[in-house]
C-alpha cells in the first residue's frame, strides 16, 4: 500500500514537472535560451527605442522558432507620439514576432493618459502595420463611462478604435462650468 501511494506521489510530481509540453499533441519542447525578470529594447531602423519589453520569463523554442513571455509589458514607442502600453498574462509569437498573440488579462492603456483603458482575454498584435484585433469580448473604461463589445480592431498609428459588434455602454457627460 505505501509502495503504491509513493508511485502514485511520484507520477502526480513527475507530470507537473513537464509544463513545456504542448497539450495540443502531448510533445515535450524544450528551450535553447530563456530569460527571467528581463528587460528589452528593440530599435526601429534609425537606432532609436521602438519597444521596451519586460516580463518574468521568456523562453525560446528551435523547433517552430517561438518564444513565450510569461507576464509580458510592453510600451511602443514612437518619438513625439504617444506611448501605448500593453500586458498580459502571456504572449507567444514565432519567428521575428510580426505578430505576437496576447493572452489572459490584457490590458491596453496609453504611458501619458491612464484615464482610457481597454480590458480583453485575447488580442493580436501585428507590430509590422501596429495594429491591435480580437473577435472576444472587450471593455472600454474611460473617465466618463464603460462601453462593451465583442471584437476590436485598433490602429495605434492613427489612434482609432473600431469596436465590432454588441457595442453597448454607459456614458455620464463631464460636468459643464
């Protein structure tokens, strides 16, 4: 009896060890570099700061050339523009990260203006036009009221939002002097 409880012991700890296996097909993968508590700087072509990117871990997989970044924030920055920051709960692109997908609380917000915020489960990121889509449910909070929808596209570059469908909201007009 204590033989068995001490395998079953071992099978439970041995199968949470393996948490870089893809549940889709039961493959293990395994990393050629990781990461922990990093900071990154990714330039754009004139040498200048494009994107500033922290997180917990990130770890890169050879196989499908991926990485994953647990706990991701991001800023994109743009000289005499607005930054716009981004978290997550996790991300994952493959190979030069044109399009990175966000997952689990994400959060959009802008460096010099707090007071809008957009909350989402899912959201892809194409940092090659940086434009922001997802077809799940996303809130909208502002200073003045919370609008709701299922799907968004947004174009950082133009500071537009279009939200797809079920939009509802609440909006309370700022007070006139």
């Amino acid at each position: 009896m204590s033989l068995l409880a001490i395998v079953s012991l071992w099978l439970f700890f041995d199968n949470d060890d393996k948490s870089n296996t893809d549940q889709s097909n039961g493959v293990a993968r395994t990393s050629d570099y990781a990461m922990t508590n990093f900071t990154m700087t990714v330039m754009d072509k004139l040498g200048k700061p494009s994107r500033l990117i922290t997180g917990e871990t990130m770890s890169h997989y050879p196989a499908n050339d991926s990485t994953e970044i647990i706990k991701p924030a991001a800023q994109i920055i743009e000289q005499g523009k607005d930054t716009w920051l981004m978290t997550a709960d996790k991300a994952y692109t493959e190979g030069k990260g044109d399009d990175i997908l966000l997952t689990g609380n994400v959060i959009i917000t802008q460096k010099d203006n707090n007071n809008i915020e957009l909350s989402t489960e899912k959201l892809n990121l194409d940092t090659v036009r940086d434009n922001a889509y997802t077809d799940l449910a996303v809130s909208m909070k502002s200073p003045h009221g919370t609008t709701n929808s299922v799907g968004l596209h947004a174009s950082l570059q133009e500071k537009t939002i279009n939200l797809h469908s079920r939009v509802r909201g609440h909006y309370d007009a700022p007070p006139t002097n």
